[in-house]
C-alpha cells in the first residue's frame, strides 16, 4: 500500500524527464519514514526506463556494488559486455593469502601490492561501468537507485561519493537516486550542484486516515488522530498497525 508523497515523486519526475536542474536526490529520513516505499514507487511510475536498484546494505565493497549494478543493467536490456570481460580479466589474476603460522616479509610486501592493485582495479572498473552506462542516451539512459547509504562504512563510502557518484553525475543523461538515514553531501562543485537533498517527513492525521480508507477498514474511518498518536506517523508502523488490526472498541479512545 503506498500514498503518494507527491512532492518527491513530482520532483523524481522531473529528474528522470530532464526537466530539472537536479540529476541526483537524495531522500533523507528515519527508519520506518518510507524510504524504500518511495524507491519502489518511482521505479514503478517509470517502467520505461532501464532502473538499476541496489540495496547497500547488502555490498560488503565496491566491488559488490558495481557487480550488483551491471546484473541489473543486463537484466535491463543494457550491453555490459565491456565491463563483463574486463571484470572476468580482473577476477581470473592470481591472489595471495598469507598463512598464520609463517609471515614473511616478501608475502606482506606481495599482499600489500595485491591490495593496491584492487584498489586500482576497482577504480578502473567504475570507470568502465560509468563509461557503458553514460552511453545510453534519451530514453534508454539508466535511473540508479541506491539504498540504505547509512549502512556504507569506509572506505567504500568514500568511493560511492567521490568516485561513483561524481563519474554518474558527470554522465549527461543518468538519473541517480539515494536513501538513507543520513546522506552524503558531494564535496565536488559539479556534483553538488546536481544534487538535491529531501527529508522526508512523518504523515500528518490527515494522510493517516488516507492509508484507513485504503486499507478499508470502516471500524477506524475518523480514528486517523488516534492511531497517529500511536505511530507517530511513520509509514513502517502505520502499516503494521493496519496490517495486524483486529476488532478493537476504539470508541473508547
């Protein structure tokens, strides 16, 4: 069940049309507040356009994430052929482990090096990724959709903001959208320029009674305040309340 923050969504349309000087936003707010809800619902208003989803917190690293965006790109009908060989390339390259009964020198200088060369490796295909995805122009350009930005630790963080969103940012026709309970600010002019912030706030009473007559359940038709003092109006909780609701006498209320 969804009511529609209209605002946000018109302002996501707006985005995604090309019709507004923000090309990334950002949703701000607490747990339960709706963030994914809001996701979900700008994904599916725009069923045209090729939408990349990835949930954050499920990326242990940048490699996770840039894996979990090109299997949403082919799912999407998007040619990541590029990326695909380069990241095969990439994955076939001996690794090292060091045993933890004997340390050498030369092993750490070997693991050290390993590291770095991730480092640029990841590097290197970000860039590859940003490269293939900016080339779908008009129409066919990607609608990235991140979520759950707060549960990003570094340096992983660091990438997303100064290496992933600047270099999608960059790209003339790709939309971005982030949640999360906080949000990056863009230390990039370009990039902070493109960038608008929107916290989303608890639903009043009146949006309360909204999600009753959609839920439609007359015993609490008028009883939008009460269960508002209940939830606060957090969405989360609002839905639970309604989807767990049994006969109650809240006449009494």
């Amino acid at each position: 069940m969804h009511v529609d923050r209209s605002q946000q969504l018109d302002d996501a349309a707006r985005a995604i049309g090309g019709n507004s000087p923000h090309r990334a936003l950002f949703f701000a707010g607490e747990e339960g507040i709706g963030k994914t809800s809001l996701l979900d619902e700008v994904l599916r208003r725009h069923p045209d356009r090729a939408a990349l989803y990835v949930d954050l917190a499920t990326a242990f690293d940048e490699s996770d994430v840039l894996g979990a965006l090109s299997l949403e790109a082919s799912a999407r009908g998007l040619r990541m052929d590029s990326f695909r060989t380069l990241r095969q390339r990439y994955a076939e390259q001996p690794s090292v482990t060091i045993s933890d009964t004997e340390i050498k020198k030369s092993d750490v200088e070997i693991t050290v090096n390993a590291c770095r060369d991730r480092r640029l490796q990841n590097l290197v295909l970000t860039d590859e990724l940003v490269a293939t995805l900016a080339g779908h122009r008009g129409q066919d350009a990607p609608v990235i959709l991140l979520d759950s930005f707060e549960r990003c630790q570094s340096p992983m963080r660091e990438w997303l903001c100064g290496t992933l969103l600047r270099g999608l940012l960059a790209a003339p026709d790709v939309t971005v959208f982030l949640a999360g309970r906080s949000v990056p600010t863009l230390g990039h002019p370009q990039s902070a320029a493109l960038t608008r912030t929107l916290v989303l706030a608890p639903f009043d009473a009146a949006l309360v009674e909204e999600w009753i007559e959609l839920a439609g359940i007359e015993e609490l038709k008028g009883l939008g305040s009460v269960i508002y003092g209940g939830t606060a109006g957090l969405p989360a909780r609002i839905s639970e309340f309604l989807s767990n609701y049994s006969a109650v006498d809240w006449s009494a209320e």
